[in-house]
C-alpha cells in the first residue's frame, strides 16, 4: 500500500483491481467461492493482429475483443483506438460492462475491444481499412452479431466508425434482417437512435444530479442538497466530459475548471463550456482562453483546484494516491471507466469524500445503446406508431375540460400539453429513469448493508443480479 502524495512506480493492474472490488462486494454475499469465480472470469478473449498498407510499406495492427461474461446474450461494449491500448485494459473494461448492464437492468453480459493505434496518425482511408478489417477479423470468429456481440463507440471513436463495422457487417451477411442491430451509437441516417451521441455524459449529469439531492448524504459533508450552485471541475472535453459539463450547468451547476490532455483551465466565477469549445476551435488548445483566471500546463493541476465536485471523464487512472490527497472536491463522479485507483478511492471515501463509481455513473452510453439495439431489432423508431394518437387523445381531453372549466388556452398552451413526445423525448425519460432507480438500489444496498461505499454497493447489486443469471440457467454439460 503507498501513501499519499508517493509516485507509483509499479505496472497498473486495471483487471486485477476490477477483481478486488468484487472481492470486496462478495464479503457481503453468500455465493458460492467457485461461482464468484465464474462472474469474474473473462470467458473469451481474442487478441489477433492483421497487416494495412500504410504509403509503400505495411504496418502491423494489434487489436483485441473480450466478451467477459455469457450470462445473458448478446455481450456489449464499445470499441477504444489509442496506442495505449493492452489486454489488461481490453479484459477490465469488459468486466466493468458486465457489471454496468447489471447495475442499470440492461440485459447484456459484458464485452470490450480495442486497437493499438493513435487514429492521429492515420488517413480517413487508413482508419476506414483497419476498422473494416477489424470486423472481418470479428466476423470469422463469430465475436460480433446483434445477438453475439455488440460493439459500439468508445475513445477514439464514434459515429464514423460504427457506421463503417455496420456496412461491413450488412456485407458479409446479406439478407440478414437485424444485421443492423451488429453495432450501436450508429449515426441517425444509418437506423441510429436520437440522444445517443450525448447519453454518457447525460447519464453522468443525471447521476450526480440524484446524489446531491439527497439532503441526508449532503448535509455530512457540509453540502446544501441541489445541484445549483455546486462548482464542478470536468476533466476531458470530448463526448462524455463536454456533455457532462454542458447538461450540468444547465442544471445550474458551475463549471469552474476543465482539464484537457494539453493542458488545464479555471475560473472561480465560472466557464462556459460551449465558449471553451469554440476557443479550442480556434486555437487548436484550451490554454489561452481568455475568461479563465488561471491556466495550467501540466493538466493534472487543474484536478486539484477548489470545487465541490470533481468529473473525471477522459481516461483510467487519473486519481493515485500520488494525487488524491491534493483533490479538494467533496464528491468524485467517475465519467470515465477506472479513473480512481482502489487505494485513491479508499483514501479519498476514509478524508469524508464521497464517490460515484464509473460503472454506475456512466451507464448512460449503455442504456440509450440498448434502446438503439430494440430499435433496430423492431425495425419502428421509438414514437413512430403513437406519437399521433398521443396528441389527437390528449387534445380531445384539452378540448372536454375547456368546455367544462370555460377557460380556453392559448394555441401555444394547447400545443405544448398535446404534444405527443419524439424520439428523443422518449429516450431521455427511459435515460433518467434508469439512472434515479439505479442510484437508489445502490444507495439502499449501502446503507442497509453498510458497504462503506457506492462502487461497493454496486458490485454487490452486479453480483446478486448475475450469480441469480447463472444459476437460473444451470450448467451444461
């Protein structure tokens, strides 16, 4: 064990330390030792490399799929391209997708893949070959379909390249009908669903949205319950982090800081997130913003600044126990997977602070991609069939009550009530529904079983969820 402020020089264990919250939550279960085995084990795990043409010589690309767990069909997880990727990482964020789907009521078991590259460094056309190789690669070994494996987007990639797997895949299997169903986080022209762009970092927001709100749990840390008011610090702009900070705020939420890989922002009165982006536009950094009253060039500064919470939303291991003491924030809600180290975060909950494990926090991503996978699956966007019907039956009752009453309304307020929702509308409700009664089944497991912690508590409910999952289906043969 290191202590605060002390530079961790050994390897990083991302899986092990995934196993050791297990660990922990099994203490307070009664399963079988050789069934917790089970639900931690990765059951498959492809590593396979394949050559690109790169100008006049050939590169050779390594890439990886790991479904964790077979309890429930088809596995989900996203795909990352960063030259950092390893198969420590690709098992872990598997095992953490397990645990996610579980968590949210999301009937997946958990997968995870990676290539070892830095898109930076790579032509549109490099990307394009190397993803659609990759699903070549997948599709030989039956590791992806809609009801095998289904990725989606993760860092370092999006809409772009889900949109490549999804062609490929209708190629290779023509006249499959839920070919399309392969893959999620697709854009809205290719059977996409609305909302999905931006659900992490909604799912993040509603998250913390829903733990400040309990009075009981604010007031022992000296918090006012609500989010207005509560100055955040968000690290990493991209999908998750600026969606994160920009739904925040409208909560009235203040993003005083934001940290990017280059470099780090902050502003006690506040930032506006959509300006920062618009500098970055522009000069290619956040550095030299002109509305922020401090910069840091080494990034990991700007975690430490004055706030009550902190958004950690780019990569795994950014809070150490080399850091953690620094971290003044009250409450860590963990956008990105593994950002907290074991120690950090025992560290961090012991001095009075609070966190928002990952698995839970950003689950939103998940959740919206299973409405996508129904949606395409139904082959009838969400809304399509009574969004009409809604109105009409809504504007008849507008219409009863105005001769009842006497009061007629405004053709505004009368458009505004009938409405029937879209799309949209009616993913961001099943979003936040998802997210207020997942928060609450782990608050209650941790406070009826006195788990000392959120992320605890959920590995608990992961784990009562998917040891019943296998149980029920028994062993064969």
């Amino acid at each position: 064990m290191t202590k605060a402020g002390e530079v961790i020089f050994d390897d990083y264990h991302f899986f092990n330390d995934v196993c050791q919250y297990v660990d922990q939550a099994a203490a307070f279960t009664n399963h079988d030792k050789g069934l917790l085995e089970q639900i931690k084990a990765c059951n498959s795990v492809y590593h396979f490399q394949f050559p690109i043409r790169k100008g006049n010589s050939f590169e050779i690309i390594h890439a990886w799929r790991v479904e964790h767990s077979h309890h429930m069909m088809p596995t989900k997880g996203g795909i990352r391209y960063s030259d950092i990727v390893n198969e420590d990482e690709v098992m872990a964020l598997a095992a953490l997708m397990t645990y996610k789907c579980a968590i949210v009521n999301v009937p997946f078991g958990g997968a995870k893949g990676g290539i070892k590259i830095n898109p930076r460094n790579y032509t549109v056309a490099e990307l394009e070959n190397i993803t659609r190789r990759y699903t070549v690669e997948l599709i030989k070994k039956n590791f992806i379909g809609p009801g095998i494996d289904v990725p989606a987007p993760d860092y370092g990639t999006g809409e772009r390249e889900m949109s490549w797997i999804a062609d490929t895949y209708l190629t290779m299997n023509p006249g499959s009908l839920d070919a399309l169903g392969c893959v999620t986080g697709k854009p809205i022209a290719l059977h996409g669903i609305a909302g999905r762009r931006e659900a992490t970092g909604r799912g993040v927001a509603y998250a913390v949205r829903e733990c400040v709100s309990v009075s009981e749990d604010m007031n022992k840390m000296g918090l006012t319950a609500g989010i207005s008011g509560k100055r955040i610090i968000v690290q990493g702009l991209g999908n998750v982090g600026f969606h994160a900070a920009k739904f925040l705020s409208e909560e009235g939420g203040i993003i005083v800081g934001i940290c990017e890989f280059d470099g780090a922002i902050y502003n006690a009165n506040g930032l506006d997130v959509n300006d920062v982006v618009k500098h970055r536009k522009e000069a290619g950094s956040i550095l030299g913003y002109a509305k922020a009253t401090s910069e840091f060039k080494n990034s990991a500064e700007g975690l430490e600044q004055d706030c009550d919470i902190l958004v950690p939303a780019a990569l795994e291991n950014q809070i150490t126990m080399a850091n953690v003491a620094r971290i003044k924030a009250k409450i860590i809600a963990e956008g990105a997977n593994g950002p907290t180290t074991p120690d950090a975060a025992d560290f961090f909950i012991k001095n009075g602070g609070m966190i928002i494990p990952d698995m839970y926090a950003n689950a939103g991503g998940v959740t919206v991609s299973y409405f996508e996978w129904l949606k395409n699956l139904s082959h009838v966007a969400f809304g399509r069939m009574d969004r009409r019907y809604d109105e009409t039956n809504n504007l008849n009752i507008l219409s009863m009550i105005e001769s009842t009453t006497g009061v007629t309304l405004t053709p505004q307020q009368r458009a505004m009530i009938a409405k029937g929702p879209s799309e949209l509308e009616l993913v961001n409700s099943g979003l936040e529904d998802t997210m207020v009664r997942s928060y609450h089944e782990i608050r209650e497991i941790k406070n009826v079983k006195n788990t000392g912690s959120l992320r605890t508590a959920a590995f608990v409910a992961a784990v009562d969820k998917i040891a019943v999952s296998y149980m029920n289906m028994g062993i064969w043969p």
